[in-house]
C-alpha cells in the first residue's frame, strides 16, 4: 500500500481507534445535549473533553457526573475542563486546563509544599490526576506545557474554522514545529472536521451520520504528518 493511500485509510478509521478527540460545546447542539453525547460516545474517539467551562461550577459539577457516567458505559474517556475542585469531588484524576490555570495551579502546589521536597514540585497533583491535558499556541507554551507536567496538549488553531472567525490560522508549519519540541502526544485543533461518504460535512448535515462506516476525517492525515498524535473535533461532533 503506498503512502498516500495508506494516510487515507488512517483518516478514514479515525474514529475507532486512539487519533481523534472530541471538544463539547452544548450551545452548537441541535439536539439535548446528552443525547448528542450519547451519538458520539458510540463512535468511540479516543477521548470526550467536556469543555462546558461557561457553567456555573455547580451545574457542572451535576452534568460531570453524568457525563463521566455516560462515557464509561461506552468506554470513552471523558476529561473534565478547567473545574479542578470538581475533577476532585468526583475523583476523576482526568482533567485539561488551559495553560494559565495549569500554571496558577503548579504553582500554587509548589507554594503549598515549600517546606517539603521542592525537587518535586509536580508530584503532589501529579499523584492525583493521571492524565492532564492543555491547550498552546506558540512553541514556547508547548515547552512550558510539558515541563509544568502536562501529558498531552492541544494546538492550534491549525487550519481555518468559524469558532476563530477573522483569526489566520497558525498552519502545518506552525504544529509541525510544536511536535518536533516536545515528548508528550499533541492533538491538532482548529478546522479539523468530519465527512461522509456522501461528500458532506457534519456541519451540512447534522443527521447523516449514524455509523462510523460512513465517516472519515479527511484532515487527520495531514496533521499526523507533522508528527501529531491526532486531530480534535468540536463542531462536528455536536452535529453528529
């Protein structure tokens, strides 16, 4: 199989294995939103991050349960955003954070045991959370991410998209370079949509797709020759 036929064939079977998460956002469904959840929970992407970070901590903290109750029945794994203190409530030691929160927190811990082991600065939240995810948008980030503890992160955007209307995407270049300056698996965001064999997008036609047969992601293979572990999809996937 050549190479090129072989990118394609990785793009078109994304969604069942380990290169494809997906981004919340209740206010782009056309559906309840745990009904939407549901549909793509059943395709299976790597990983569910539920970014509803507009929510009142609370109501959160309420949908969080339910949702984490959701993906494990179909063996999805469902991060949790931004709400530390909710992440910890339900010991769900599965959490993405933008940058600064990440940072706010590593500090606060190092502040917090400064009369301990200082060498181990991020082992205390460490210990708790087992997979933290963050959000970059420069080389720089991406090696702070990495030092402050991150275990994969998010970059972009990469290609054009209507949730970052008016804004130039950072391009190929741009991952390609974050991957080459970390160790830790980055995820392309930003453009990166799904297609059905019927030639139209998720966002065309929010009902079309109801197996995973009928989809692909015809950017994941351009992503994932810049290095990247795979691609997110938010719009897409609330219009599934």
């Amino acid at each position: 199989m050549n190479k090129e036929k072989l990118l394609y064939e990785n793009s078109k079977h994304a969604l069942q294995n380990n290169n494809i998460i997906a981004i919340t956002n209740r206010h782009l469904c056309s559906r309840p939103f745990m009904e939407q959840l549901k549909r793509v929970c059943k395709l299976h992407p790597h990983a569910i991050v539920l970014r509803e970070k507009d929510m009142p901590e609370a109501e959160y903290l309420s949908l969080a349960r339910d949702v984490i109750a959701l993906c494990k029945k179909y063996d999805v794994q469902c991060m949790l955003h931004s709400f530390i203190n909710v992440a910890m409530e339900l010991e769900h030691p599965y959490i993405h954070l933008p940058l600064p929160i990440l940072e706010a927190y590593v500090k606060k811990d190092l502040s917090d045991n400064t009369s301990t082991d200082m060498s181990k600065s991020t082992d205390n939240y460490q210990q708790f959370f087992k997979v933290i995810g963050t959000s970059v948008h420069s080389v720089e980030d991406a090696i702070k991410a990495e030092q402050l503890g991150a275990t994969y992160m998010t970059a972009g955007h990469i290609f054009a998209t209507d949730c970052k209307k008016g804004l130039p995407p950072r391009g190929l270049d741009f991952l390609k370079n974050v991957c080459d300056a970390v160790e830790i698996p980055v995820y392309a965001i930003g453009g990166i949509n799904i297609a059905s064999n019927y030639n139209s997008t998720a966002s065309d036609s929010p009902s079309t797709y109801d197996a995973v047969r009928d989809i692909s992601v015809p950017r994941l293979a351009e992503v994932m020759e810049c290095g990247a572990a795979g691609g997110c999809i938010m719009s897409g996937m609330m219009r599934v």
